[in-house]
C-alpha cells in the first residue's frame, strides 16, 4: 500500500510521473502560501490545506485548462530550466505555454480557491477576477471580429 497522500489523479496517468506530481503539488502550495502570507489573506494559510485544496483542483479536471478548455501538458512539469530560458527567451518560455500551473480565485463566498490551468493562460489572466479575464476576452475577440469585418466593406 502506498504511503503517498495525494495518489496521481486518474485523469494523470500516463501524462505524468507520481513523483513529479508530488513534488509539483508542493510547490505549488508553498508558493502560494508565501504569497498569501504576505498579503494577509485571511484563510487557514497552510502548505498542508493549499496542497489538498489543489489537488481537489487536479480531480477535478485538471487534465484541461479550466478557462480555455485546452488539454495540458502534464510532461512539462519540472523541465522548466531558468539557464535556457535566459538565452532563448520568449521561444523558449512558448514551449511551455499548456504547462500546468495554479490560479488563485476567489469564490462566491469570498474565500480564496484553486483551479488548474495553463501557464501561458495564466500569465494572460495576471491579477484579473475571472470575470474581468472573460470580459477581456470577449472585447479582443469583438475587435478582432470588426477588423475582419471592416476589412470586407466596399467603398
């Protein structure tokens, strides 16, 4: 029997390695329990909590990016090499844009929670509620639509 709390999600197998994973979700939660702590988010703020709240996040469809439906790229974890990104730069960090990552919302009780989703969507989303992502989203798609559009009209 496995002595491994979190056991790799279903959705995981054959996409990643129980180990990775493991040290992945870690990460992850002592990342965002530093950045908590230093903005007083008042929560129980702890690796041990944000680690099952993250997991729970991963079962519950982690396999795909929670905003843009994209299946991610669970093979990507712990590549990321600091020394290439340095010299390859913005091609290097594009290899790595369904890197699975974690956003940080807050829910319809006020409470901080967790979803999966790409890195590359991640750093599009930067500090934007859900909401705010979304209504972005649907004014650079609306232009784009006029461009195109616009583009058509006989004068």
């Amino acid at each position: 029997m496995s002595t491994t709390k979190y056991l790799l999600p279903d959705c995981l197998i054959g996409k990643c390695d129980a180990a990775k994973y493991a040290k992945w979700l870690h990460r992850k939660a002592r990342t965002h329990v530093i950045r908590d702590r230093k903005r007083n988010i008042r929560t129980p703020c702890s690796i041990s909590h944000y680690k099952a709240q993250i997991h729970a996040a991963v079962m519950a469809g982690g396999d795909r990016d929670f905003y843009s439906g994209e299946p991610l790229d669970w093979s990507l974890i712990s590549a990321f090499e600091n020394a290439e990104a340095k010299t390859g730069r913005s091609q290097y960090k594009k290899k790595f844009w369904l890197l699975p990552t974690v956003d940080h919302i807050v829910d319809e009780a006020d409470r901080p929670t967790f979803v999966i989703c790409s890195w590359g969507i991640n750093d599009a989303k930067s500090d934007l509620t859900p909401e705010e992502f979304y209504s972005l989203c649907q004014k650079v798609l609306r232009n784009r639509d006029d461009k195109f559009k616009a583009s058509f009209v006989l004068t």
